[in-house]
C-alpha cells in the first residue's frame, strides 16, 4: 500500500486545526497552503513537510498567543 505523494505531516494539521479559530478556517486560507505544500513536495517532499510543520508552529504561536490575551 503507498502513501500518497503529497501527505501533510498529521501532527502540524492537526495542531493548525486545534489553534486556529474557526473563523480563520477558510476554505482559500487552507487551499493555499495545500497548494503552496504541494509544489514544494515536487522538489523535495521531506522539505515541504518541514515548511509545512513551520508554518503550524506559526500559526499556533500567532493564535494561541491571541486567545490568552
């Protein structure tokens, strides 16, 4: 059974799903940056799961810090 070639780390999707607010989940926000993890996964996959583990981390540093203030 193979994997697909363009599989999103599971632990930054659901750290993105578990921070962001609801009314960030929009349905252009979050296709963007599919779109923009799959043409990095087409040079290099281990590298595009890296930037999309960062840009999870940024968001749940953005966001969480906002709903404690």
């Amino acid at each position: 059974m193979s994997r697909p070639p363009h599989r999103r780390p599971r632990a930054a999707v659901w750290m993105r799903e578990a921070v962001l607010p609801p009314n960030l989940r929009s349905e252009a926000l979050l296709g963007a940056l599919h779109e923009e993890f799959v043409q990095r996964a087409r040079s290099s996959a281990w590298g595009a799961r890296l930037w999309y583990g960062r840009v999870a981390v940024g968001v749940a540093v953005r966001c969480g810090g906002e709903q404690r203030n």
